[in-house]
C-alpha cells in the first residue's frame, strides 16, 4: 500500500477524467486501519480493502456528490467501518489527503486539511 497510487475516473456528463493521488500520510493511516482491524477482526481486512475500493471509485466517478466539510475539502464515510476519506479536488486531480476515524475528534482531520489546503 505505499506510495502514491493514481486511478483515473470520470464523472457528470463528457468524460472528465482525475488523476486520484493518495497522500504518503493517508497510505500511512490506511495501513495502520487495515492492521488494526486485521488485529482485531482477523480476515475483517478484506472487506475494509474493498470498502476502500469502493469509496475511491464513487470519488473518481462523481466527487461533487460530497459535501465540503472544512475549507475546501471533502469526505465520504467508509461503511461500515466508520472512517471517513478526505480529499480536495481540483481540475485535474483528486487528492486524498487523510483517513480519519469517525470518532476521533474534528481537530485530527482540520490539522491535516490546513497544511494541505
């Protein structure tokens, strides 16, 4: 799961494509997600990869459904797993900046959104 990975999708009428770019921080509190739960749900860890797999194709196909929560950044909670992905998106690309538990407090995830915004 390390590095950047790039996909591309499109969204809304004529074919517009993003460049999905996953920050080194995310791919980190992805990892660490995907150990805990392999921890403590053993073989759970599957179905939070395809929940993730999941989530950043409904990004990459339409990333305006998405509300803005903070500055300019968006989210989308990975169910059932109760973390939310935040990303920014511009013209060409969706960057994915954090993968934040619900329950951890908002101040985790605006820290984050500020040095990136």
């Amino acid at each position: 799961m390390a590095g950047i990975k790039e996909e591309t999708g499109s969204f809304e009428g004529p074919a517009k494509t993003f460049r999905l770019i996953v920050s080194n921080s995310a791919e980190v509190e992805i990892q660490e997600a995907y150990d805990w739960i392999e921890l403590n749900q053993p073989g759970n860890g599957i179905h939070f990869k395809d929940s993730l797999d999941n989530c950043l194709a409904r990004i990459l196909k339409s990333p305006l459904t998405y509300r803005k929560k903070f500055l300019n950044a968006r989210s989308i909670v990975m169910r059932p797993f109760k973390y939310r992905i935040f990303y920014f998106l511009n013209k060409s690309e969706i960057s994915v900046i954090a993968l934040v538990h619900s329950s951890r407090h908002d101040r985790v995830w605006k820290s984050r959104i500020r040095g990136n915004s």
